[in-house]
C-alpha cells in the first residue's frame, strides 16, 4: 500500500504505453503476481488482499477503468489448489473473448528473473498468441530505473 511504489509502477507501465500506444477496446492490462497456496490464505496471510490492494493502487494511479486490467497468478505447481485465477487460464480467456492486446507485467518482482522472463515473458506470449490474441507485450519489472532506486532508497531510510 506504499503510494511511491503504486506510482514507479504506473510510471513503468506509461512509459511502455509512450512507445507503445495506450490500450484500445480491445486490450487488457495484465498484472500477474507470483502464486501461493490457497490455503495459505484461508489461514490468515494477507498475501491476496495485499496484492489485490497493490494492483487497485496501480489502476488507480494509472486511471484506467477497473474492467481494462486484469490480474493473474503465475508459478503454482503441485495438486494444491493456489490462488486463483491462474495465469494461463486466464490468457486463453482473454484471447477467447477477443481481447486482441495484451500488456504485462509482474509488479511483485523488482528485478526482471527466470520467472518473469521465461514464465511470464515467454511461455505466456505463446499461450496468448496461440489462443488466438495478436499482439502481446511484456513490460520489464523496474529492475536498476531511476524510480526503482528511489523507491528502494526511500523505503530503506524510512525503516533505519
């Protein structure tokens, strides 16, 4: 719920947009959080609300209607049900109903991994394209920006 951190984000995800174009109709940000054990939840952790709260602040400081972006799950593995809705599920639906672009990005991480490039960057791109949508876009993580050693630095001096 840090309001820089809402901002660095939505500054990321404009600068994307400045090369890119904003979403039209038929386009859907995606925001995908790395996964957890839904009974992880049931138990008490804050995990889900904290990153439903992360992602309101996004789309808030962004000001998109709620409908534009969509947010995602990715990593679960295992027969244990995991939060929910799953990453891949989530972009066959997508391309199913017609969404014809798709921006993503992974606001839980803030440096660009294994994960994120080969899971998210990749591997979701051909679940995407292959269902049917035209046009998908990863969006780094903040990684050595000049937002994100701001956001670093000030979180750090706060806490010292």
């Amino acid at each position: 719920d840090n309001p820089e951190y809402a901002r660095a984000i939505a500054a990321s995800i404009k600068a994307h947009w400045k090369t890119k174009g904003e979403l039209g109709e038929k386009d859907r940000l995606v925001l995908s959080f790395h996964g957890m054990p839904k009974r992880y939840c049931d138990l008490g952790d804050p995990y889900d609300r904290q990153v439903r709260k992360s992602a309101q602040m996004i789309i808030d400081e962004l000001g998109i209607a709620p409908e534009e972006a969509v947010i995602a799950y990715q990593s679960r593995f295992g027969k244990e049900e995991w939060l929910q809705p799953y990453l891949t599920p989530q972009l066959e639906r997508l391309a199913a109903e017609g969404v014809e672009r798709v921006d993503i990005l992974c606001p839980g991480f803030s440096i660009d991994c294994l994960e994120t490039l080969e899971e998210v960057s990749d591997e979701a791109r051909q679940t995407f394209l292959s269902k049917g949508g035209k046009e998908y876009n990863y969006i780094e993580c903040l990684n050595d920006s000049s937002d994100a050693v701001s956001l670093i630095k000030n979180l750090v001096s706060k806490h010292l």
